[in-house]
C-alpha cells in the first residue's frame, strides 16, 4: 500500500508520494503558523472566563438571547404572548444573568408583527464568548466549548413581536399573584427558528446547514446536534413572504423594557441600579461619550440640541437643515425666499400622504421652477443648489423614478457655482461650503446605492466558490475592484471638504473591506473544495484501510493551511477597515456628526473586537490620530448607545 505523508518546510506545505498533485492546494500558505488555543475542559467561573473584567460590556443587557435556554420556558413565552404583556424577573449580577417567566402575571397590551427577516450563524469557540452571547444557559454548555471544540448555532429570523413603541408599565397595571415579583415585561420578541450543534472546531465550521432544508438533527463522530426549535421548511417559507407562522415562531430573543419604579436588583461592586440598569457609581472625572451623545451624571445618554453647524437651523421635527445664510455681498433674491417658504410646510420624515403629501408637491413645484428659471444666471449659482437638492429630497421621499437625475443636478449645480464662487484667502469658497455639503451628499447618495448594487456583501457579493487557490484568486481580484470603490469615496472626500460626508465616506470606505473579508471568512464546503473528486476518493479509500490517522492528520493540516491563507489575506483588509471605521469616529466627534454610518463603524468595531482579538484591534486602532484607543472602546462605546 502507497504511502501517505504531508509536509511542511520554508516553501509550504505538501503531500508526497501519491499525493503529491495536491501541492497547490495549500501552496497559498505557511504551516508554520498555529491557530490560537482555546480555554482547557472544565466548568469555569465567570471570573476565570473574564478575567476580572467586567461581561456586561461586551452584550447589550436588556435583550438576552434564548437560543441556549431550557425549551420549556421558551414554549412558556410563546403561550403568555397570546394572553397579553407577559411579565418577567430579571436580574443581571456581573456576568450571571437569570430570566424568569412569570406566568401568573400579566399586562394588558397586545404584540403586534412585523416581518424583520435575517439569517445568521453564529460560532462559539472560546467560553468567554459563551458566557458573553447566551449567558442564559452558558454554564451548562460550557463543557463544549472547550480544546479544539466549538458550539455552533444556525438562525432564521423572521419577524418581531413588538408592544407600540413608547409604551411603559407601572407594577400597578400588572394582574396575578406572581407579578410582586415582576421587574421587566418583554417588549420584543425575535421570531424564528434554530438550530445549535458542538464538536470539533473545524467540522462545525465545515459544516454546511444545521437549520435549513434537509439540515438539522443530525449526529455523526464529530459534531452533536443539541437543539432544533422550529420547523426549516415553514421558517423558509415565512422568511420569503414575511408573514407569520406558528411553526416558525420560537422566541430566538427577547427585549425587556424595566417596570417604573421597581424594586433595585443586586448589582455588581462599584456599580448601583439607575432604574433601568447597573451603572457604575464610582467618581467620573472625565468621559468620552460617542458623536451624538453626552454624558448626564450616570452615562452617555442621546444629545437633544437645538444647535446647529454653520450653514445649518434648527426645525422642530426636522432636526438641523442647511440655509442660505445672508451673504454680505448677495443678498437671497426675493423669488428664491418665496420658492424655499413651500419647503416649511413639508415634513419630510412624515408620511407623504394628505396635507404632507400637497405640501410636497407644492414645495417641489416652487423649487423646479426656480431651478429652471434661473440655472444659467451665475449670480443665482449659489440657490440653484439648493433648489436641485431639495428637488431630489423630495422626489426621494416620494419614490419619483426621476430622483437620481436630480441628485446629478444638485452636483452639476455645485459645480457651476464653484466657478463663479469667490475665492478667498486663496481658497474657493465653494469648497467646504454648506452647498459643497449639499452637493456631497448627492455624489455620496449615488455611489453608496451603486456599492450597495454590486459590492457589499450584505446584498450577495463575495460567496466565494472553489478551491481554496481559486477562493484566493477570486477575493484577490474583488480586493482590485474595492481598491476602485474606495478611490471613488475619496473623490467624495477630496472634492467637496465637507465635514459630515468626509466623516460619511471614510466610514463606507472601511464597509468595503468590512464586506471583503466577510465574504472570504464565511467561506465554507461545500463551496470551499479543499479536494478535488480525485483527490477526496483517494483519501477516502486510505481512510477504509490502514492509514485512517494518517489520512486524518492530512485533512486536518490541509484544513488549518487554509485557515492560514484566509488569516494571511483577511489581516491587510482588517487594517483598513479599522482605520477607516475608527477614523470615522474621531471625526464625528471633531465636528460634531450624527450619522447611522457612524454608528454602523461602532457596532462593527465591537463586533470585530471579539472575531480579531483585542491584541490586534489595538495595534491597527493605536495608529488612527486622535483616537486614543484604551482596551475594550468599542463595546465599551456600543454599550454606552
């Protein structure tokens, strides 16, 4: 019988003798390397898991998942859902957490769905994660989240069962005998199904669907399947036409919202209940709370101001808007002033429906009408702006099928102002303009719905097939198309100066390479061909015989030589995505920016800081100026939204 072996030098690594051919399977790629070693077996404390620090920063505190917890409880949340607002304890202490359901007390109310569908899996290789994402139930699983083992859970949301927004509860409204100890009721409920499997790192990562068609419930040496909630046909169905089935209705997580006035819960040391939460109670003498927020004596908690940047007024309901400041040297033309006085009678964050919808329509008529009149006189230039953004607002908010026109001529405007601009100080005035503003988030607005069209991996680009030489090849050229995007972005940056849509663009810059590396981590069989046909019936027919180590210590070499080539294409993108993500922050708060794209690079960054390590989150953070990046920012920063 041939013999098999593999080897690794300074060239790579390889197979010799029969399996030589499957050199360049792993060519792309050092052995050299070792993964990092998850936490020994055995049952931890939180303390050894944490390390002293503190979980509660790392999950959001008031929306526990219960993927993990005992499924007679989660049936106990679905049945209490149909009698009206179900009532809970709650009590978080450090990294315990305790959810009970109280079934003799209720709230009157009624949850209301709504389609919300998302798929997901989620990998748990280490226990400090397993006691972050499910603390509901981590203690008993931590067992198998140990050496070379991991705890998958595969997800299909559908929807959310939801109370009206706004709505609180008082101990008084509730009825029963169980509700003195009631501290929360649900406010949401996450609809789904899922499925959650544990064994060898590599196989669970391997395998392709544990809650999906013909997916599910299956054991084998390797993996074990621990739950299936939720029927994978009728969440598949649900999922497409977003109504609700009661076969796809298993509560995935929940959102509690605290009782007014209830009795304190123990919190952890240096910490004290704020009424909603544990707060720490020590002396603050300095925070850095995230663009948008401020801190109140106990957290950073949302800035309502009615302040705003240059070029930009303050409307109840509209928030800041840009204007056209008096000019000592043009004065706003009278037609321009009557034109703009339509545009205070429409709400654009209001249903474009009745009066809302006339004031639109009137606003849009008066605003065409001086854009048409007056776009050839030079000095108008400075109006016809605004009249070509406004115009596209508002053919934006009503689904006009002419919008993009419009936001083209918002820039052409830009740009013939910018010719007639007065230059000062040896600098155009246009430049850094509130126009230039105007004009930026046109150009921005089209290039993100183009990237969002055919490049971010949220809307299906980069599910990368093939071989993993073939997988390197392909994102290699994907990164060469993200290289063009980002340039792109840059013309955004560079041309117009304008302080929230350089803060916008640097942000989506980093979801370039966010999306990238995505694609290339979420790679896996059978999309990934780690053999060929050839290659996969040799191995089989030297696992029937005498060599079954031998053959698995190849599969498992060759497994962790592609683990190597991802981390070694992957590490550049992260770089960039960091740098970006966290240069969009610091700006946000130089100039004061509320923008979702900001708060999109936080969540991104939390997230990441867990995927790539605190280690290297900090090393690629400590060279974005003006940072000052400090262990844990940026879950610290999602948790303090």
């Amino acid at each position: 019988m041939h013999e098999i072996a593999y080897t690794c030098d300074a060239m790579g690594c390889r197979f010799v003798s029969v399996l030589a051919a499957l050199v360049a399977l792993v060519s792309v790629s050092s052995c050299g390397r070792r993964g990092p070693e998850l936490p020994a077996s055995g049952a931890p404390t939180t303390g050894d898991v944490f390390g002293g620090k503190e979980c509660n920063s790392v999950r959001n505190p008031l929306e526990p998942v219960l993927t993990a917890w005992k499924s007679d409880d989660r049936a106990q949340i679905t049945a209490l859902r149909q009698q009206g607002v179900i009532a809970v304890r709650y009590a978080v202490q450090g990294c315990n957490v305790e959810l009970e359901v109280l079934p003799n007390c209720t709230g009157p109310g009624k949850y209301a769905f709504t389609p919300s569908p998302f798929k997901n899996r989620d990998i748990i290789e280490r226990q400090s994660e397993l006691f972050a994402e499910l603390p509901l139930g981590a203690a008993r699983l931590a067992g198998e989240v140990a050496r070379d083992r991991a705890l998958r859970t595969d997800y299909v949301r559908v929807g959310v069962a939801s109370l009206p927004s706004g709505q609180s509860y008082a101990p008084t409204e509730l009825r029963g005998p169980d509700c003195p100890r009631a501290t929360h009721v649900v406010a949401r409920i996450y609809l789904g199904g899922f499925a959650m499997a544990a064994g060898e790192t590599s196989k669970v990562r391997a395998e392709a669907s544990l809650f999906g068609l013909g997916g599910g419930g299956r054991n084998t040496s390797s993996i074990k399947t621990l739950f299936v909630d939720g029927v994978p046909e009728a969440c598949e169905q649900a999922y497409a036409s977003g109504e609700e089935s009661p076969r796809c209705a298993v509560p995935l997580r929940v959102g509690l919202l605290p009782l007014a006035g209830h009795a304190m819960p123990e919190c952890p040391v240096g910490s004290a209940w704020d009424g909603a939460r544990c707060v720490r109670s020590h002396v603050v003498t300095q925070v850095n709370c995230p663009a948008g927020t401020q801190w109140n004596g106990s957290e950073c908690a949302a800035r309502v101001s009615t302040s705003c940047g240059a070029g930009f007024h303050f409307e109840v309901g509209k928030g800041c808007l840009p204007h056209i400041a008096a000019d000592p040297l043009v004065a706003p033309p009278a037609d321009y002033a009557i034109a703009a006085s339509e545009l205070k009678k429409w709400n654009e964050f209001s249903p474009d429906v009745g009066a809302n919808q006339t004031a639109r329509e009137n606003a849009q008529k008066a605003m065409m009408g001086y854009y048409s009149a007056k776009r050839n006189k030079s000095e108008a230039a400075r109006y016809v702006v605004h009249a070509a953004y406004h115009v596209a607002k508002m053919k934006a908010a009503s689904g006009a099928i002419d919008t993009e026109k419009w936001w083209k001529n918002t820039i052409k405007a830009w740009e013939s102002y910018k010719k007639v601009a007065p230059v000062e100080e040896g600098r155009n005035s246009a430049v850094g303009s509130p126009e230039a503003t105007l004009a930026a988030q046109a150009e921005y607005t089209l290039l993100d719905q183009e990237i969002t069209k055919k490049f971010d991996y949220q809307s299906g680009h980069h599910r990368f097939k093939g071989t993993p030489v073939q997988v390197i090849e392909a994102y290699r050229r994907q990164a060469t198309v993200a290289k063009g995007w980002y340039e792109k972005l840059q013309v955004v940056i560079d041309k117009y100066v304008s302080h929230e849509y350089t803060t916008v663009a640097i942000a989506r810059q980093g979801t370039l390479y966010d999306s990238l590396r995505t694609g290339l981590y979420n790679v896996r069989p059978p999309e990934l061909q780690l053999f060929d046909a050839k290659q996969e019936a040799l191995l089989k027919k030297h696992e029937e015989g005498d060599q079954r180590e031998k053959v698995g210590a190849i599969r498992a070499k060759v497994q962790q030589a592609w683990l190597d080539a991802r981390d070694n294409e992957t590490n550049p993108a992260d770089e960039v995505m960091v740098d970006r993500y966290a240069s969009a922050i610091v700006l946000s708060r130089r100039y004061d920016v509320s923008h979702a794209s900001v708060v999109h690079a936080i969540r991104r960054l939390a997230f990441f800081t867990e995927v790539i390590g605190e280690p290297r989150m900090k090393r690629f953070s400590a060279k974005v100026k003006d940072l000052n990046y400090t262990e844990g920012m940026f879950p610290k920063m999602l948790q303090a939204r």
